[in-house]
C-alpha cells in the first residue's frame, strides 16, 4: 500500500503546462467572460488559430488516459481549455481548466481562470480572476479580494501557453513568466528553446522544437514539444520528478478551426 500511495502522489504532482492538454469522463464547461473583460478587438485570428486536440498520457510506456486541448475565439479574445481523465492502479483523476483572455499588442491579458478537478480522495475548485479595471485579484469560490500590487503583465497557469506561442512566433528563444498559480501567489516561470527533434507519436512523425524549464530545483524537469508547422501546437509533454517520469503526453489528432 506504502507503494500504491507513493505511486499516486506523484500522479498528483501533475502541474498544468498544459498548456496544454489538461469532453472524457466529466462534461465540459463554458466560463463566461470576466465583467471586466476588456472590449477591444481581438488578435488577428492568423496569430492564435483555434484549434481542437486530442493526446494520449503514457507513463513507463504504458497508456494511462487521454487528454484534449482547444483554443477557441470568443467575441472579444479566445478561451484555451484543457480536460483530462487519467487512471493509474486505484487512482484517478479528471479535470477541466480554461482561461480567457485577450491579446493586446502581442501580450496576453487573462480575464479569467478555472480549473475543476475529480479525483481519488476530495475534489478541488479553483477560480482566478483578473479585475483590470479595478486592478484587483480575487480567488477561489467566494473570489475573495487577494492582497497583491497590481501587475499588468500576470498570466496565469493555463494562458502562459497563448503567450509562449506569441513568443516563439516573434522568434524569441529564451522566456520569463510572471504567473499567478491556481490559488493567485505569484511564481515565476522560466523556459528556453533547447533544440529541434524529429518525433514519432500516436499522430505520426512530427519535427518539433523542445522547449525546457529551468531555474527549478534539479530534482524536477519539464520537456514540451512544439511543432512549428502547425503554428507552435504542443505535440508533447514530459514531466520527471525525483528521477521518476510522472507522465509522457504525445498528440494523437487535431483539428483546426
């Protein structure tokens, strides 16, 4: 059982890059736009094209779940949004995480992020939102007031994705993030273009460019695969902790909108 638990905890690790890929098990949900949420006119859709993608989640080689990602146009910006359902031994866990937001001169603005989360053991919510208006954070169910210095530039978990897309497109190769996790404290995210791969994945041959996080402890590495041709789409994710790979997410389809 000792064994079972430690499998599961790391399982529970997972973090959202997902940007990734985070409608399976549980139905998916439509956040409404923030009040808040600013009324320009969006990017041009030729920046961040819509599109629908579904992954495969292995671990040790073996499947353990799928996961679908999608990046929709709203009537002022777009929504990006992750659902997944992963079964490993006698844990599972379901989620679905969105993000809207608008692109202003090249930088992603959040209005709103929400992730749910169905697993082994209690359920989570989280909700963050961006009041730009009022130059204020609120978290949570109850979207208490967080005690925080306005900064313009925070994205969140799930829209720093739209962002590094921008950037890549700009062609910039190294990235710092100033990012409110999915409670609102800030964290800083750092990653930079490692190389170029050939892959082979459930969606065929794909040349890639790998992007990595650094500035972590050294105990705990992030890998994503971007394709270029298909307007920097993450294709892969690998994520290790303590030496021990907690999940490989490979492309399998995709759809543009």
């Amino acid at each position: 059982m000792l064994m079972i638990a430690t499998r599961s905890r790391q399982w529970r690790l997972m973090a959202s890059f997902f940007c990734l890929i985070s409608p399976f098990a549980i139905a998916q949900q439509t956040t409404s736009p923030s009040p808040t949420a600013p009324t320009e006119a969006a990017a041009p859709a030729s920046v961040l094209k819509p599109y629908t993608a579904q992954y495969e989640v292995f671990r040790s080689g073996d499947k353990h779940g799928e996961a679908e990602r999608h990046l929709k146009q709203l009537p002022n910006g777009y929504e990006l949004g992750f659902t997944s359902d992963i079964t490993y031994l006698i844990y599972q866990d379901k989620r679905i995480e969105t993000s809207q937001f608008s692109v202003e001169d090249g930088h992603v603005r959040p209005w709103i992020y929400q992730m749910n989360v169905e697993r082994t053991g209690p359920d989570k919510f989280y909700k963050v939102s961006f009041d730009r208006e009022k130059q204020q954070i609120r978290v949570g169910k109850k979207q208490e007031l967080k005690a925080l210095e306005w900064n313009k530039d925070w994205l969140d978990t799930n829209s720093f994705h739209a962002q590094l897309v921008l950037d890549l497109q700009a062609g910039k190769t190294d990235f710092v993030y100033q990012v409110l996790n999915r409670d609102g404290n800030p964290r800083e995210y750092k990653y930079k273009v490692a190389g170029e791969e050939l892959l082979s994945l459930p969606f065929g041959q794909v040349k890639a460019i790998r992007i990595e996080r650094y500035g972590q402890t050294a105990d705990r590495q992030v890998h994503a695969w971007v394709a270029p041709e298909l307007n920097y789409m993450l294709v892969r994710l690998w994520q290790a902790e303590d030496n021990v790979e907690l999940f490989d997410v490979q492309m399998k389809s995709y759809q543009m909108q």
